[in-house]
C-alpha cells in the first residue's frame, strides 16, 4: 500500500515522509527525530502498516 503524500490532519495539511514502516517502534522513532527537528509530525496506522506525516511552518522573514 502507498500512503497519500497529503493529508489533512486537524485541518492542517501534512506530507507523508515517503516511508511504509513495517512496525510502530520504527515509526516512532521517525516520529521523534522529526518532532526533535522542530516539525510538528503525526503518525498513521492503516492495514497493519505505518506512515509519518510531518510539517514545519516557513520561518518570518524581517523586512528590511
């Protein structure tokens, strides 16, 4: 099974990370690392399969 590269979750919109984890510790970890990096990131179980969604919010720039 492929994953859907979008998803909204609570009506914000995340992209999957490409990855069918075969088990939820491994999708955890992925899960982790990516929260640890500073995006906000989910995790989706559907069919005995694991995918992690994560998104970050482009930083201000200052004007000037």
């Amino acid at each position: 099974m492929t994953a859907p590269l979008a998803r909204k979750i609570e009506g914000k919109k995340f992209m999957w990370d490409g990855v069918n984890y075969e088990s939820r510790d491994a999708a955890e970890q992925a899960l982790l690392a990516y929260k640890e990096a500073g995006f906000e990131a989910e995790l989706v179980e559907d069919e005995e399969q694991y995918f992690v969604y994560s998104r970050r919010l482009a930083s201000e720039q200052s004007a000037g």
